[in-house]
C-alpha cells in the first residue's frame, strides 16, 4: 500500500515541525504550508490525501480556504485545528465538509487516531460499493418495502380488495406501516380520485373527536361559533383513514356504526341527516377482539370494520427486509437536496439485522435518518448508529436477571460482558475506539477482554 500524502497547514513552524516528526515515523508523507495563502497556491497541482490545517493563519484563515476550495470545486479531505475553538467555529468547520475538528493543545496520539479513522473510511468506500452493487435500487413510487412471504401477503390482500367498497382494518404494532396500508388501498381503488382524509382517533379527547369527526352546528357547544363540516364530508367521495380505532369512546363508536351501515349521520348539535360516500380504512395496535370481550369496544363495530383484514408483521418476523428498507431510508434522507445518497458498511448492517427493533420501521427509519446526519451524508458505520433498549425492556431483562438466582457480582459481570461486546461490534473490533467508548484506557479494555474470553 502506498504511503498517504499529508499536507500540514499552520504558521507556527514549531506546529509543523511537530507533526511532520511525529507523522512521517508513522509512515506518512509530509508536506508544509505556512499560510492559507500557500496553501491555495499549492492546490490542485499538490493534492494531498488529507490537509491538517490550522484555523487562524495569515493571508486567509482555514475557514476561508475551505470556502474558497468549495468555490473551486476542489474537494480536499480536511481536519482542522486550533487554538480558539468555538462552536460556531466548529460547526461552520464541519458544514463546509471538515472531516473532524480538533482543538490545541492536543495529544499527538488523537491526532493518529483522527487520521487513521479517516483513511479506514477511505478503504471502507469500497466495500459499501461492493454492497451497494447487491442492493436494488429503490423505486421511489413504492410505499411500502419488503420481499418476505409476510410481506407478500400483503400485497396479495391489498391488490384483491382496493378496487371494492368493503371496509378494511389493518392490525399491528405502533411502527409497522399500517398508515402506508391506508395510502396505498387509496391510490390503488376506485376512490382514488377523491380526497385521503386521515384521523388521530388517539389524539383527541371524545368530545373533539366526535366533532372533527362528523363537523358541528353553531352554537351545538361553548366555542362553536360557526357550522363545521366534519373529517366525513370532507372525505366524501374519497377514503377516510381512521388511525388508532381502538381508542373511540363508546359514544363515538355508536355513531361510526351508523356511518358503516347507513352511509349517513348528523352533525354535533344538528337533525339532519347527510349522506356521504366514503371508503373506509381504520387501523389499531390492539387486539380489537380482547377489547370485545372485555367490554371496551363494540362487537357489532367490530364485525363492521373487520370485513377484510390486513396484518402487518412486526420488523423482527421479516429481518430479511432490513437490506432494502435501510436502501430505501437511504435515499428518502439524503443529506441534502443535492447530494448523493449516503452509504452503508457491511458491518453496521449487520448490527441492524441483529437488533430486535422493539419500534419496528419507524425506529429503522429514525435510526438511519441520524447515521445520515451523524456521517455527514458520507459512510455510515456502527459508530453511527443509536440503539438503545426502550425503558420497559431493559426493566424486563433486570426483573429477569433479579429472579434468576444469580449474585450481584454475577450480574454485573454479565452486563460488563455486554458492554464490552456492544462497544466492540460498534467499534468494529477496533480496540482504541471501544475503550474510548468505554472511557478505559486501551491496557484496562484488554484485560476485560481476556477476563471475558472476547479477544479477537
């Protein structure tokens, strides 16, 4: 492998002096510029691998070089330093595309990390091109991701009943896509050309709900100062998608039944019937027919919602879906408008395939929109990644391990071998960033590896 060229940007000759020493005995190749000024005139006829530039300089500061190299469009890998750190300062460093952002004085040893992290993303580039080229790209006009049976079977149901008027209820966890169900019956059926009207059945106490559901006369409650059509009207000819069905109030469910059977209601407060057609969608994170039986939900309701049921499954039960969900998350939150979708090593998707996703997709999706960010829109690796057990499971695992019979010491070191497994998945074995995770120096992180039997 070829030595990488670094070009050290600083006005203090001690500065550079330090570095080229330190740098070249670690097998680099050094170049020096004194000022920003030399800086641009040594671009792009010497364009190192990395530019170590310091932030204040004469003639042009490193912040002014970064503008004017993006001016050039020249992309030089940067890592700044300085003295006067700031956070705007650091900020603006990274949002003109810095690479990292260190402050003096420094320990040399953080440097090599820096850089040694950066050139492992440099190599990792190849890799993710090799895994980007086994992925499909993503059809931005599909809603709904997934190649597994389950998710087949989705599909199959929702192609049978779009073009019919029967009403539809989609069952499943809080994050599984029951709402892109709703969207996609929508744009598939005969009422396509109508309004999608959606409703938070959950979102509002029953008195509002009601209201928002089937509009008010004037003067029908304190506050109602003008006739308002309801989410029904507005839906006429369209669909109605009603979200977390379960939470209606009795009352509330009373007046849906009539809205199923007879097509017609009242407004709050008024006598006059109104007609509507509208398909209806409703969707629940509950067992609708356990609430049936414990007397919290209608059973006639149920039967008349429950004509044709869509089962969305969990994340966990279709993990062989993750490669093309994260793709298509990958291209959804770009960066920026303008840039290149961000890409993902081997090793982080494989973290992501070994989680049990306890928020399904929306957690998938809320977890690659911040790799996204946290890259910088560049690769994404397991550092970039933020799993964290929701609060009910790890009371779940404690309450377990609490009546397992095991000592404390026991447990403790059990959650200590956890911890030193997680740091070094997400480090991807390398030891210097997992005891940096950790907050242990390198020689303490390796006795706990050996203690654990986890040397690599």
């Amino acid at each position: 492998m070829s030595r990488k060229q670094v070009l050290v940007a600083d006005d203090d000759p001690s500065i550079r002096l330090l570095l080229r020493n330190f740098l070249e005995s670690e097998g680099f190749d050094i170049s020096e510029a004194k000022s920003g000024g030399e800086v641009l005139r040594m671009l792009p006829q010497h364009m190192p691998d990395l530019l170590i530039m310091d932030l204040r300089m004469p003639e042009w500061d490193g912040i002014e070089v970064m503008k004017k190299l993006g001016e050039q469009n020249l992309k030089v890998p940067t890592l700044l330093m300085t003295a006067h750190g700031t956070s705007n300062a650091a900020i603006q460093a990274i949002q003109l595309g810095a690479f990292d952002f260190i402050t003096k004085p420094f320990e040399l040893d953080d440097v090599l990390f820096t850089l040694r992290r950066f050139f492992e993303y440099q190599e990792l580039s190849a890799e993710v091109k090799k895994l980007r080229g086994q992925l499909e790209r993503p059809d931005p006009s599909v809603k709904i991701i997934g190649k597994t049976n389950a998710m087949q079977e989705v599909y199959k149901t929702i192609g049978r009943v779009a073009r019919s008027d029967a009403t539809v209820l989609v069952w499943g966890e809080t994050g599984t896509g029951k709402e892109l169900v709703a969207q996609t019956i929508h744009e598939h059926s005969t009422y396509r050309q109508g309004p999608m009207v959606k409703v938070s059945c959950a979102a509002l106490p029953e008195t509002l709900l009601e209201s928002e559901l089937f509009g008010h006369e004037k003067g029908s409650f304190t506050g109602a100062m003008v006739q308002r059509k309801g989410r029904f009207e507005m839906a006429h000819k369209g669909t109605i998608f009603l979200d977390e069905v379960g939470e209606m109030s009795f009352g509330t469910q009373k007046k849906l039944l009539r809205v199923l059977q007879e097509k017609e209601f009242e407004r709050v407060g008024g006598s006059t019937p109104i007609q509507v057609d509208v398909r209806v969608v409703a969707a629940t994170n509950k067992d609708l027919m356990a609430e049936v039986t414990a007397g919290r939900f209608r059973e006639d309701l149920y039967y008349r919602l429950n004509v044709i049921a869509v089962f969305m499954p969990p994340l966990r039960d279709r993990m062989e879906d993750i490669p093309l969900l994260v793709e298509h998350f990958l291209h959804k939150h770009r960066f920026s408008i303008s840039s290149p979708p961000s890409r993902i090593t081997e090793e982080a998707l494989k973290v992501l395939e070994q989680w049990d996703w306890p928020g399904n997709v929306r957690e998938l999706e809320n977890t690659i929109e911040r790799a996204v960010v946290m890259a910088q829109g560049g690769i994404i690796t397991s550092q970039h990644l933020y799993l964290t057990p929701t609060r009910q499971k790890r009371f779940v695992d404690l309450d377990q391990k609490l009546m397992s019979k095991q000592t404390l010491n026991e447990i403790m070191a059990d959650m200590e071998r956890q911890l030193l497994e997680q740091a070094m998945i997400r480090s991807e074995g390398k030891r210097e960033t997992a005891a940096k995770m950790l907050g242990v120096d390198v020689s303490s992180l390796e006795v706990r590896l050996r203690d654990y039997s986890l040397e690599t």
